[in-house]
C-alpha cells in the first residue's frame, strides 16, 4: 500500500458496494462532514446522511478505475482505525444512479404525511435531491 493511500471499504446490508485503496474520503457523520486522510488518529462514531466522496489512489494495475467516486449514505457507522476506514450503511447510492424526478416525486408523496419518521425521511430525500441536483448542475 502506498503511504499516501489507505484502505476503504463501504458495506451495506446488500454486501460490499467498494473496497479500495482511496488518498481522501468525505463522509457525513450524525453532527457533520468529516474529512479522512492517511494516518488519521482513530475514530468511531455513527453515520449521518447525505454524500459520501472517496477519491481512488491511483491504480497499481493498468485499467483499475481511479479518482473520484461518490454515493449518497444513509445511517450506519464509520470506523478509521490502521489506515483502514470502514464506513457500514444501510444505504448506498452510487451518484450515477441518483434519478432527480424520482426523488422529487417520492419527496411529493412523503408531504402530506406527518410524525417525527416522515420528518426525518423528508429530511433524508431533501438531502439526496440536493446531491442529484448539484451533479446535473442544476444547485439548489
């Protein structure tokens, strides 16, 4: 492994969505966005919801895929400890796959409905839409 990459692994209920050697990640925690380098101090704490950006180290072998990479999360833990992070989620949406119009009509469908869970989930696709309107430069 080289020193300036370490090892990711995004896991969901599905099985492995990736696991590669990355040079930064961005993930959203419960409180916040937190940023991972190599030979960050240990850390532990509970997965929020939004978008998730890993960036590939450069390939070892000809035709592995490099660079930037992103999927949206939802609930979970983040692990970093040794130069491994370990990122396990209930959900995990490779951006590509993000389809605004679907995300605006489940949106429209959770409106009328109220309690603290249809809040929340409110919240979670007002965050995916966001993400899928800022990859078709469309912003906020």
């Amino acid at each position: 492994m080289a020193s300036n990459a370490f090892q990711f692994r995004l896991i969901t209920p599905q099985g492995k969505v990736l696991d590669a050697q990355i040079t930064s990640a961005n993930v959203p925690a419960h409180d916040g966005m937190i940023g991972f380098l190599p030979s960050r101090a240990p850390i532990v704490t509970t997965l929020g919801y939004g978008p998730l950006s890993v960036t590939l180290a450069p390939a070892l072998n000809k035709g592995d895929p490099t660079g930037p990479r992103s999927y949206y999360v939802e609930d979970g833990f983040v692990q970093m400890v040794n130069n491994k992070l370990t990122v396990l989620s209930t959900k995990a949406i490779p951006s590509e796959e993000l389809v605004e119009s679907e995300i605006k009509n489940e949106l429209a469908a959770t409106e009328s409905k109220s309690g603290a869970d249809m809040s929340k989930r409110r919240d979670t696709l007002r965050a995916k839409l966001r993400m899928a309107q800022s990859l078709s430069g469309k912003g906020i």
